[in-house]
C-alpha cells in the first residue's frame, strides 16, 4: 500500500512539472507567434530595435555557444581523464582539485561575469595588446572571445562531473585486460576508456549548451551588446545575443506593451535556437553509439 502511495506520488509530481513546463511554453508561442516572421528572423535590427529583426542575435548567441563548446569540452574531458585515470587515487592534490571543481559550480553566475572582466579583459586581452599590439586597443576590451572564454568557465563543472560519471562507469575489467595485452595507459585511455564513455561525454556536452545558451549576467560586462546592425566578424568584436536582448526589453523599455510582442518572440527564438543545438548533440550522440555498437 505503502509502495503504491509513493509511486503515484511521485508520478503526480512529474505530472506537475510537465503542465508546468507546456503552460510556460504554450504562453511563450501564443504569444511570441505574433511577431514572428522570415523577416524578423533575417533582417538587421533598426532604429533602436523598436523595427527590424533579430538575425545579429540570432548569430552571435550561435556563434558564442559554438566557441564556448569548443573551449569547454576539450579542458573538462581532459580533467576528467587526469583525475580518474591517471592522478593517485589517495592524492591530496585530487581532493583539492575536486573541492574547486564543487565550488566553482556552486558559484553565482554574476561573479564569473566579474572575473571574466578583470581575468580575460583586463589582464589577458590588455596584456597581448601591450605585448604584441604595441598597446593598441584590440583584446583588451569587452569580445566574443572573452564572453565565450568566461561561458566555458562556468559550464566546466559539468562537463567534468558528467564524464567523471562515464569513466566511472567502465567496468575495470576492461582496462585489466587492455593493459594485459600489452597497452599503455594512453592506448588503453584512447583505444577502450573514451569509446566507452562517449555518450556520457556527449551528455555532459549537451547540458554544457543548455547552461551556457540561456546565461545573461556572465556576459554583461564581457562582450553583449543590446543594439549591433551588424554580424560579429572577429574574436574581438562586440556581438548582440538573445538573452541579454530579452534582458533589457524586459527591464529598460519606456513602453512594455509595445516591446511585449517583440519580447515574446524573442524568447521563442532562443528556445527554438535552444532546442536546436540540444537536439543536434542528441542526434551526433545517438549516431556515435550506432557506430559504436555496431564496430562491436
């Protein structure tokens, strides 16, 4: 009676969350279906963005969530391995470096922006303008590359955590008989470890992009920029992006009834661009583990 009570409990919860979350995304395209249109989604914005479209958004929170995967992936996956593979298990530097991952995951995202700034900004940017650029103003300013450099920080833990789990998961056993056969530690890493926990890799990557698409306050003082006509072309250049344009039609226009519209299908697209990218790692993962268990 017990085991029945909880199980309905809980599958009244789940049946909470799913109302809750269809309620929030049907008031979303209800509304957010107004304005939308193929020009609204290719055309530059104009006089203040109060015409035109959204397409620069569009683009530079594409670009920037593309930068910061590239970034975050390769370091929280290298971790990964190091801490589970190949550092002493009774280490105290491990347990240190494990207390850091557990912080910095529990840190606010407006401080990442904070060190982004005075990290990235002020002391790597200014200090390869001085180096190399003869202190002419290139990297040492808000860009694309700092913003995406202060998204891979905050989304790191994830990426960590999850492979962490992947590797975890791999019987020892496998490695035994790697290492049985003659293999070194870095052949059986590549050879039997990251084949087996690709989809955990994949996993953590996939959550990696949906922190990092919806994020405002990291890239306040990194980089965003509410009203850009134009595609960011280099690293270094400023870039509109979807949640901070969201951000400051929510809390800084005179008139909110008449930014409503454009508001709404602002927030349409980028849980359309959201699920885009989540569901694009979702298919590579799905078709990376068919060749895998079909190379089996």
């Amino acid at each position: 009676m017990i085991g029945k009570l909880f199980v309905a409990l809980t599958a009244f919860c789940c049946l909470i969350i799913v109302v809750l979350v269809a309620a929030i995304l049907g008031d979303i395209a209800y509304f957010g279906w107004e304005r939308l249109s193929l020009q609204f989604l290719i055309a530059a914005p104009q006089q203040g963005m109060a015409e035109g479209g959204i397409f620069p958004a569009i683009f530079g929170t594409f670009f920037l969530v593309l930068l910061m995967t590239i970034a975050v992936i390769p370091l929280g996956v290298m971790t990964a391995i190091y801490l589970h593979e190949y550092a002493p298990k009774k280490s105290a530097m491990v347990r240190w470096i494990r207390l850091a991952i557990e912080n910095l995951a529990g840190v606010p995202a407006i401080v990442f922006g904070l060190f982004g700034l005075g990290f990235f900004i002020e002391f790597v940017g200014r200090g390869m303008d001085r180096i190399f650029l003869n202190d002419q103003l290139t990297f040492g300013q808000p860009a694309i590359i700092w913003a995406a450099m202060t998204l891979a920080l905050l989304t790191l833990p994830t990426v960590v955590v999850a492979t962490e789990e992947a590797l975890r998961a791999i019987p020892a056993s496998h490695r035994e008989v790697a290492y049985s056969l003659g293999a070194t530690r870095l052949q059986m890493v590549r050879r039997v470890v990251l084949p087996q926990s690709i989809g955990g890799i994949l996993t953590g990557g996939i959550l990696a992009i949906s922190r990092g698409a919806g994020e405002v306050a990291p890239i306040l003082f990194t980089g965003a920029a509410y009203f850009l006509p134009y595609l960011p072309k280099k690293l270094n250049d400023q870039f509109m992006e979807l949640g901070y344009h969201i951000y400051v039609l929510a809390t800084q226009s005179p008139d909110v009834e008449k930014t409503k519209p454009i508001l709404y299908s602002t927030v349409f697209v980028l849980l359309a661009l959201t699920f885009m990218l989540n569901f694009t790692a979702i298919w590579v993962r799905s078709r990376i583990r068919r060749k895998l268990r079909m190379a089996k």
